[in-house]
C-alpha cells in the first residue's frame, strides 16, 4: 500500500453545546482539582503503584484450529475445491490431505487463513468475525476515531480506542463492510514501511483486497493513517454525555458527583452491541420463517458468521444490496439425473433436491464455493450471478424496536429536564449563600 492518507472529509463540525455539556465540565473540573494531590501520592508511593504490563505481541496471536468436517477441500476430495488457506498462509504452514486439516509449527499466527475460508472451517476463540466487529464498535462507540492496527505497526500497549490484530487482513470483507456501514470513524493505522519488512508476506495484498471490496460494497473509504503522532484518543461528546446521564441515574440526587461514571458510558456502548448483536439473532429466526431452517433433506441450514454480519448490514441498507457481487448455482434441468450429490456437497445446506427432483437453492445462506457444481458429475451445475434482493431480509421486529428506542429518548429527556431543574436549584442556592456572606461582611 502507498503513502496515501484518508482524510475525514473536510473535518468535523463544532458540536452545539447546551447545559448538560456545561454541567460536564464542570464536573470534570471539580475533578481536576483532586488530580495535583493524586500525583503527589503516587510519586511518594511510586514502588506500589500498579504498573503497566510489558508489551506482549503474543498476547494477540492465537494458533487457529481446524474443522474438517466444514472443509469443502476434504468432504469433496478435489484438490480443484478449494485451497483459500493454503494460498493465504504466508509460511505454507496449512496443507489438506484426504480429510484431514493440518497446521504446522510454523504457522506464524497471523490470522490471514482465518478471513478468507469461506466455510469458516479455521477458526480461533478471539479473532471470530462477530467479536472482531463487537472490539471495533466497542471501541468506535466511545471514542472520536478507532484505529484497527497490528503488533508490528503498534509496538506498545494499545489505547482503549486501538483494536490491535496480529495482521490487519483477519477482518474480512463482510465484517468490514459491516464497520464501515455502522461506524464511518474507523480508521487502519499502518506505519509507511511496516508491511514491507512483515515476514507475514500475503498480508498486505490480502487486507489491501478485504478494504477495497468492503469499500466497494459500502460506497464508502476507510481511514489510513500513516503517522503515529497523529492518532488522536478523545472520546466522544456523545458518549461523555451518555457517561453523565446514566450515571445521573445510578448515583441518583448528586448532579455533580466527582466519582467516576466511566461505567456507565461503557454500559450504554454495550447495549448497542448487544442490540446488534440482537438483530443478528432475529436475522435467524426470520430466515427461519422465510425459507424453513431446513432444506429438502431434512438437513439443518447453517448461516456463517460473516455472512451474518452481511446481512445484518444490508437489512438497515437495502440499497446496497445491488452492490454485493454473489454467485449461486443453477441448474440445467434437461442434464440433472436426481441423484442429490450437490446437495450433500454443501456443507451449509444451502441447497436441496426435493422429492420432485426440483433443484433449489437459498441464496442467502449460498456461500459461492461452488462445491455444489464439482459434485455433479453430470455437469447439471453451473455458477451464476444472484439477485441482490435474495440477500435482503425483511425485519419484522424493526416496530418493536423503533418503539423501544422511542421510549428509551423519552427517558433521557426527562432526565436531562430534571437536570437541569436540580442544576437550577443548586445555582440558586449557591446565589443566596452569596447574597448572605456579602450582606454579613
């Protein structure tokens, strides 16, 4: 990738500031006049003062472990099925033999194999494509810019609005674009040179790839930025103003508490991602509805993770579903002889042959791996673009939800009111005490 940087569009407007945002600051004050005398005991108690941990690249490295039994390479036995892995591993540390999965001690732990499996058959515990999205939104929710980075590039701890990777190319494109539709503030931050001297050699031609579709799809750019001195960790007034609020609700009469709310903002973070990750479920039963959890063979439908996330995106963003390039398999049924070897083939059961010999498929759970096709011997398959529509899925809770999301801003309003009716007492009172010192003296 060249030293090329992406702005943020021109800047960011100045944000309106009304009392609640006044009532903050003046908390932090208040804080701030605690801050000399905390440094001064931590200087003369400076031996038993918690100290940061040392850096540990290792920490974000995990060895991926394989599932055979989702590997279209070892349930087909064609060597012509698939060999993502293999290609994406840097070391040649992943080879597949009958049907067996195997990784070598020299795999380097980067997590580039992980990203590009269709069948999500490698996997490891921290790096799935559901808690890949939930570090950045966490992260994108409070802070004014999130920086997704590796530990080459990042060579110290992270700042809580730092999403470190052992490479960047473990986000695939449909988590990607997932971010990008829901948090325009992420940005890569790569240090120019850096992928240059990476021993991990398919990394940057591979995230260099996952941007670019997941750009495409979105219509949207992610953020590069190159300069260490540049990255910037101020939260958001938004989620500061969540902080306040919330704890307004927890500490119940004291406006202007000094302890800590930092709780509560993180609280109001997680129940966005755990809205999502709501709707990804609701995705499911939906899909359930639609086209029955099982296909023609009684066989349970499985919908990957990234694939979810895809669809998630797109049931807020309709419009963009004309941008997702997919193919499904169709079926000539002049040649098709009935013998529903395709529909053993798939692994996620995205297609059937019924008792009438009707071949069909569900393209929304069709992962494009074309197992389906080398299966059938009599050449009946072939691949085909799919229609955009079949990837969109009606949502039928978005009412409940719009309701909720009513009542919830209801809620704060009333608690900013009775806010400022507490804030306007306490000035009042403040004024008299005042009046009567100066009339006293």
């Amino acid at each position: 990738m060249g030293p090329v940087r992406y702005g943020r569009g021109g800047g960011m407007a100045e944000e309106k500031r009304d009392l609640l945002d006044e009532v903050i600051d003046i908390q932090k004050d208040l804080r701030a006049i605690q801050s000399p005398l905390d440094a001064v005991v931590g200087a003369l108690d400076s031996e038993s003062a918690p100290q940061e941990p040392e850096w540990d690249p290792s920490a974000y490295k995990e060895r991926p472990r394989a599932n055979a039994l989702r590997c279209i390479r070892c349930t087909t036995g064609s060597p012509e099925a698939c060999s993502a892995c293999m290609d994406a591993c840097p070391v040649g540390a992943i080879s597949v033999e009958g049907d067996a999965v195997t990784i070598g001690p020299s795999c380097r732990k980067c997590g580039v194999c992980l990203a590009v499996c269709p069948m999500e058959a490698l996997a490891d515990r921290t790096h799935t494509p559901k808690r890949l999205y939930d570090r950045i939104a966490k992260a994108a929710g409070a802070y004014e810019r999130c920086y997704v980075t590796c530990t080459r590039a990042l060579g110290r701890n992270p700042e809580p609005n730092e999403v470190v990777l052992p490479c960047v190319a473990a986000l695939g494109p449909e988590t990607l674009f997932a971010v990008m539709c829901d948090y325009p503030n992420v940005s890569v931050y790569l240090p120019f040179g850096v992928c240059d001297r990476c021993r991990t050699t398919t990394g940057e031609a591979a995230y260099v790839d996952h941007i670019g579709t997941a750009e495409a799809w979105s219509g949207r750019s992610m953020g590069l930025e190159m300069d260490a001195d540049a990255l910037e960790h101020k939260m958001k007034r938004s989620y500061e103003r969540s902080q306040f609020v919330d704890g307004l609700v927890g500490a119940g009469k004291r406006m202007l508490a000094t302890t800590s709310v930092a709780g509560a903002g993180a609280a109001a973070v997680a129940r966005r991602v755990q809205n999502h990750a709501k709707r990804l479920n609701a995705i499911n039963r939906q899909l359930d509805k639609m086209v029955g959890p099982t296909n023609a063979q009684r066989r349970r439908r499985t919908l990957t993770q990234r694939r979810q996330l895809l669809l998630g995106a797109l049931q807020r963003r309709p419009k963009l579903a004309s941008r997702i390039a997919h193919e499904v398999p169709v079926c000539d049924s002049s040649l098709c002889t009935m013998c529903g070897e395709c529909a053993k083939a798939c692994l996620l059961n995205a297609c059937a042959v019924d008792e009438t010999g009707h071949f069909s498929v569900a393209d929304v759970y069709c992962a494009s791996c074309g197992a389906c096709v080398l299966a059938c011997r009599e050449g009946a398959l072939a691949m085909r673009p799919g229609e955009p529509a079949e990837l969109l899925v009606p949502d039928d809770e978005a009412k409940s939800r719009a309701e909720e999301a009513k009542r919830q801003k209801e809620e704060v309003a009333r608690l900013k009111e009775e806010g400022r009716r507490k804030l306007d007492r306490a000035l009042d009172f403040l004024e008299r005490l005042d009046t009567d010192d100066g009339e006293g003296s």
